[in-house]
C-alpha cells in the first residue's frame, strides 16, 4: 500500500515537472499523454477518498486516450482550493458542504461559476454524542464540545451545522479518541463526529455509559446543504432502543471539478472523463471495487451545487444510475442552473 502511494505521488510530481521541461516540448508524446490526463486529488492514505480515486484509475484508463492521475489531497477545503488554483488537477473528492463553507469562509472568489460536480458519491451521518445532563442541542449553548481536530471535515461541518441552527459552543480540537474519553470523564458536554454509520468509535458503547446521542432539528437553512438522515438501533443498538430513532444530517462526498468554458481543450477531456466515468459505471459495483459505490445514484441532486454540463447532459440523455440494491435509481431530473463562464486559470 505504502509503495502504491509513493508512486502516486511521483508520477503526480512528474505531470507537474514535465509541463516546464525542454524534453517535454521538444517530445509529441508528451502533448499525447497530457491532451488524455485527468489529475484527481483525493484524501489521504487511510481515507475512503483514495482508495476510490484509486479505483477511477483502475477502472478508467484507457492509454493516452484516458489517464486517470490520483494524487494524495489534505482535505476537503485544501483540495477545492487546489481544484481551482492548480494547473494539474481537473477533480477532487470533497465533503458537499465545502462550498457552503468556502462561502462563509470567503476563501475563493466567484466559486459558482469555478467550481461543479459531476456525481455525488456516498453519504456520512452526523453524529452529536453528549452527556448525560444534556437533554436537548440546544442545551449545549456556552458549553464545551469538541469539533475533531482543526482543519477536518468533522470541524468543518459541525462548525457549519452549529452556526446554521444558531446555537453558540465552545469548540474544542481534541482527536476522537481523546474526546470520548474527555467526555466520559465530564470534561466535555458532547462531541461531534462525521463519519459513516455505523462508526467504530461508537460500537462498543451502552446506554449504561450514560452518553447518548442528541437529534439534529431539520431547518431550511440545513436542507439547502445537507440532506435529512437518521440513526437507528440497528446502527447502534447499545445506545438507541429498538423503534427509537434520532435525526440528524447526513454530509455527502462529492466529485468537484473546475467548471472550464466549453471551447476549452480542459473542459474537452474532462468531458471525455465524464461520459467514461458514466458509461462504466457497472464496474466499480464489482468486486475488487471499494463497496462504498454500491451507494452512489449518479442522478443524485447535490444541495447549493451546479452539476457539470457534460454530467447533466449525460443523465438526460437517459443513463442509468444505481442504488445499493442495483436497482433503477433515474428520475425526472430538473434543468441545470446555468451560470455565466468561470474565471480561466
């Protein structure tokens, strides 16, 4: 695994230094090669995003034709930023509410007219696992919880989704770990984490602990970046009763790309990427394929995003996506917001 990283990023480092060598202008196989590589940063070594980068690789590359390049990324917020300001990267892997959340931030200008999507991918729940003495989220206001480690997509979100639901904390950046233990020992009110349920930091854990998870109440605001979900008994059966459930949004990982204007050769082979990407999708539903894409719908909608114009004409034109079961998941989908051409690079 170790070795296959380190190839990653060499060959990454060789697309970036070969644009500036003598041999590479001097060389037509050089103008082949880069005419057909689509650059894709990821997450890092131990994350889902790049073993799924890694299988577009697998799956895609078709010679000069089509060369899927991952790289290894630091982030949802690094990676966008690096989406619109890097030469060599064409998509990136992110948390869907980075843009809500660049927005805020105020990190990149005219973002809507850079950055689209071409499919959301899989979904993360959040997860608000407090004390005992708090009954409710609001309760948590002027209190101390734990928003993951700066800079993670954990702290991203839940400082998005408490800013949204107007309800002010004290955040702390202690890793997950340290945070259960802080508290279990009553020196944190409560704990967020997004993470896919069920989550192994929460498996062993019984309603005797006396911790519990808290419900997320739905508002507009929320609905327009993330999608409702809930957590169940048969996710967690130490801490939820059977017939219980406990709302909560649900984060979803996103394929972003620079939105290049279309007489552009960039946007030609992303384009070429795209109608790839779709047209064989039924092979990252097979084994030896990462099992997270048995949970993509390609028709999917994405809240607070504009979806590539070579995806949306792709789905209209009647390709299928699919569910975990492998059923149909196509359906009506709305015409695309159309935006004005982003800025060049």
């Amino acid at each position: 695994m170790k070795a296959s990283i380190v190839r990653i990023l060499l060959v990454g480092a060789c697309l970036f230094a070969g644009a500036a060598s003598p041999a590479y202008a001097a060389d037509p196989r050089g103008v082949s090669a880069n005419s057909g590589t689509v650059g894709i940063v990821s997450g890092g070594v131990e994350g889902t995003y790049v073993r799924i980068a890694a299988d577009l690789a697998a799956v895609l590359d078709d010679g000069d034709a089509l060369r899927v390049l991952p790289m290894l990324g630091k982030g949802s917020v690094q990676n966008l930023k690096d989406i619109v300001l890097l030469k060599g990267i064409d998509v990136g892997i992110v948390q869907s509410d980075v843009l809500a959340y660049a927005k805020r931030e105020r990190l990149l200008p005219n973002l809507d007219r850079r950055v689209k999507y071409i499919t959301k991918l899989y979904n993360e729940e959040m997860h608000i696992l407090a004390a005992p003495d708090v009954t409710r989220i609001e309760d948590l206001a002027g209190r101390k919880v734990n928003f993951d480690v700066q800079g993670s997509g954990t702290h991203m979100t839940a400082s998005l989704v408490f800013d949204m639901l107007g309800i002010k904390v004290e955040p702390q950046g202690n890793d997950q770990s340290l945070a259960l233990e802080k508290l279990r020992r009553g020196e944190i009110a409560a704990m967020a984490y997004v993470a896919g349920k069920p989550t192994r930091l929460f498996r062993d854990l019984k309603a005797g602990d006396g911790l519990h998870f808290l419900s997320i109440p739905m508002s507009a605001s929320l609905l327009d970046t993330y999608l409702p979900s809930r957590l169940t008994s048969a996710d967690y059966e130490g801490l939820i009763k059977p017939g219980e459930q406990v709302d909560t949004v649900a984060v979803g990982a996103v394929m972003a790309v620079y939105g290049w204007e279309r007489d552009l050769e960039r946007h030609r082979k992303v384009a070429r990427f795209v109608d790839a990407f779709f047209g064989r999708f039924d092979e990252f539903l097979k084994p030896p394929r990462h099992p997270k894409w048995k949970e993509v719908n390609l028709a999917a909608d994405v809240p607070g995003w504009t979806r590539f114009e070579p995806a949306e004409q792709w789905l209209r034109q009647g390709a299928e996506g699919r569910t975990a079961d492998g059923k149909t998941a196509m359906k009506e989908l709305q015409p695309a917001t159309l935006v004005s051409s982003p800025v060049p690079r």
